[in-house]
C-alpha cells in the first residue's frame, strides 16, 4: 500500500473515532457546568430548596449523566462565601492548610496539586466533625470552578426567584383557603393591568426591602469604625456610594435573603388582591428575572427603599 493510500486510510479511521467520541459524549444540561474528569458543578432544587452541588458524576446506559455520592452541596449563601475562601486559599503554600466555611464545609490541601472539599457537622457542644460528603479537586479542576462563579451565580439567582421563592408562596397560599375562588379569582385576566405586573412590582418592593436591609449589615460588618463602635461622622460606610455598594453585596445580599419570610410578607401585601394565586402558580410565566434585578437596582441606588443607609 502506498503512502499516500496509508495516509487516507489513517485519516478516515481517525474521523471515525472523533465522530464516535462526540456521539458518546452525554448533553450537559443548563443546570451543569463541568470542571473536567467527570466533576460537575449542579445547580439542584428540590423541597423549596435551591442548592449548589459540586459533584463526580457518571454516564449510565442511556448516555445520560447520573451523579453520584461523592460530592458536597452548599447552600447558596455557603457557596458564595466558599467561592471568597477558595480564591484566598490558592495562595496558601503551607501543604496541611486549611479553611472551615461557615462552620458548614471545610478546605483543606489534599497534595500539592488537589485540594479536598468536605461538608462538616457542628455537634452541641460546639465540636465539629466530618460528615460523608467530600469532593477532591485538582488544580485546573478547581480553577475552572472559580471561573464558573459567575455563570454558576446567574443561574441561582433566577432559582431563587422562580423555584424556592414561588414554592414557599404556593406552601403558604394553601394554608389560606379562599372561600369565594370563582368570584375573586374566575375571571383571571393576564392583560389586566392591575394583576401580574402590580404583583412583580410589589415582589420588588419586598425584596428590595429584604436585600437593603442584608447590605445595610454586610457594610456596618466590614467597617472598623461600625463593628468596633466608634463615634467619626465620617468613615468607610458613609463614603460609599449606593450603586458601589450595590455592586460589591448584591449576590451576597440576595443569597442571604430568608425566602419563606419573603413569601410570607409578599402574601400578606396582596392577599386581599386579585390574581395573586394565579400569578404564584404561573410565576414562571409572568417573571423577567433580568428585569425583575434590573429594578431592584434602580430602587436601591435612586435611595427608594424603606430602608436606608
């Protein structure tokens, strides 16, 4: 066989290969971002509850991943402060390092090239101890999940609002049976304009509320001369300006926000309206989550809020 005649062949066998590699390889859904060797970063929901999975998964029969029992999940608020840790904790050059999160997860050098995710337990006598749930990551592994923090953050954002907060406003309605259905809610309208978009408007009011009040703490929590009560009429918590602050705490004020307390006061603001069960079940619908923060940031930093700095 000629050289040429070898080459051809070569080339035909190695394109069948890439074709087969490709069609093997499972579809990554929106909700997973890999991190490479079969670690996945997971953005799950389940009982009202939005969490953050770093996760080893497997392809079953069907080429479809499943994941598996090694991992950890955090709780949105834990994987924002376990991201600030993380970016921190890639400096440290002593091999047993470590750093407890929260008092939720621990980080801890594995070797030089990995590092060891582990959720821990906080006993009542204020011990702590290692629970199953561990992750190892090596270095380009955990350096994409740092990467990821962005897009992984955007994606609990709208979680937030379109699955744990509607499910705890589904949870509470059903505790209030309305006894005229067909009166007050028959005639359900989505053009009405006093029903989805006075609704989003009043989900706004709140949770502005609710994450100017979360800021107002995170900033009076990093100033010296707040958390250490000293009396200066000027010092860093008076010298920022709204939209800087907005920048810097919103996704941390937002993790933080108790969502059943936000449905309980966003029920009890429109309880007496029309269309309020229709827009709880429909909320996927009717919410823009882009527009919906786009106006919380317009209420913030304009000084609309009922809570101040």
């Amino acid at each position: 066989m000629s050289c040429k005649r070898k080459s051809f062949v070569q080339n035909k066998v190695d394109c069948k290969k890439v074709r087969l590699a490709e069609e093997k390889k499972p579809h990554i859904p929106d909700h997973m971002f890999d991190l490479g060797d079969g670690v996945f970063i997971m953005v799950n929901t389940f009982l009202k509850q939005t969490r953050v999975h770093i996760r080893v998964c497997t392809i079953d029969e069907n080429g479809e991943l499943q994941p598996t029992k090694a991992g950890v999940s955090l709780k949105p608020d834990v994987y924002y402060a376990f991201h600030n840790k993380l970016c921190a904790f890639m400096g440290c050059e002593d091999p047993d390092a470590s750093i407890v999160v929260k008092k939720d997860v621990c980080i801890f050098n594995q070797n030089e090239n990995c590092i060891s995710i582990q959720r821990l337990f906080e006993r009542k006598d204020m011990t702590f101890s290692f629970l199953p749930e561990k992750v190892v990551l090596n270095k380009v592994q955990y350096i994409t999940l740092l990467e990821y923090f962005n897009e992984v953050s955007d994606y609990v954002k709208k979680k937030l609002l379109t699955y744990t907060f509607t499910e705890y406003v589904k949870y509470e309605l059903k505790k209030r049976p309305d006894d005229s259905y067909d009166e007050k809610w028959g005639n359900y309208d989505t053009d009405t304009p006093a029903g989805p978009s006075e609704l989003s408007e009043s989900l706004c009011d709140c949770l502005t509320n609710n994450i100017s009040i979360n800021i107002n703490q995170f900033i009076r929590g990093e100033c010296f001369v707040c958390k250490n009560g000293l009396e200066l009429t000027e010092h860093e918590c008076k010298v920022v300006s709204p939209q800087e602050c907005f920048n810097i705490y919103f996704v941390k004020a937002l993790f933080a926000v108790d969502w059943h307390a936000l449905a309980i006061d966003f029920i009890n603001l429109n309880i007496n309206g029309p269309y309020l069960r229709e827009f709880a079940y429909e909320m996927d619908t009717f919410l823009d989550c882009n527009l919906i923060f786009k106006k919380i940031e317009e209420i913030y930093v304009n000084g609309c809020s009922k809570i101040l700095l």
